[in-house]
C-alpha cells in the first residue's frame, strides 16, 4: 500500500511542477480560443494552455490508472 501512495504522491508532484512551468511558460501567448465543455463556452484561453492542461491530466490519469491496474494484479496473486 505504501508503494502505491507514493507512486501517485510522485506522479502528483511532477504534474503539478510541469502544470506551474506551463503557467509560466504561456504569459506572453497571444493566439486564444474558445472551447466548449458540456455545451457551455468557456472563456478565451491561449492555445498553448489547453493543450497543456490536456498533456498533464492525461498524464496524472494515466499514471493512477497504471497503478490501480498494477495494485490490484499484485494484490490478486498474493
């Protein structure tokens, strides 16, 4: 259960340095757009912020996905 915890407590810190990095690194990204979630429009975000935010919870989703897959085939052949 530990490796479990601090697995997704490490997947959890990298994703959240790389989410600060793309924060720094888009202030000066001048093309946005509008996305629309659940049939209502957000406001105008920079490209470059989607696709990142996109990047990281694809990562953070993969990575508990991964482990939960993995905790549980250890745990059945105990």
């Amino acid at each position: 259960m530990k490796k479990f915890i601090f697995t997704n407590i490490h997947s959890l810190i990298v994703n959240i340095f790389l989410l600060f990095f793309l924060l720094f690194a888009i202030q000066n990204s001048q093309e946005k757009k509008i996305t629309k979630i659940f049939n209502k429009e957000t406001i105008e975000l920079p490209i470059s912020f989607i696709l990142g935010t996109s990047l990281v919870a694809g990562s953070l989703s993969g990575s508990f996905i991964f482990s939960i897959l993995s905790f549980k085939n250890k745990s059945e052949e105990d």
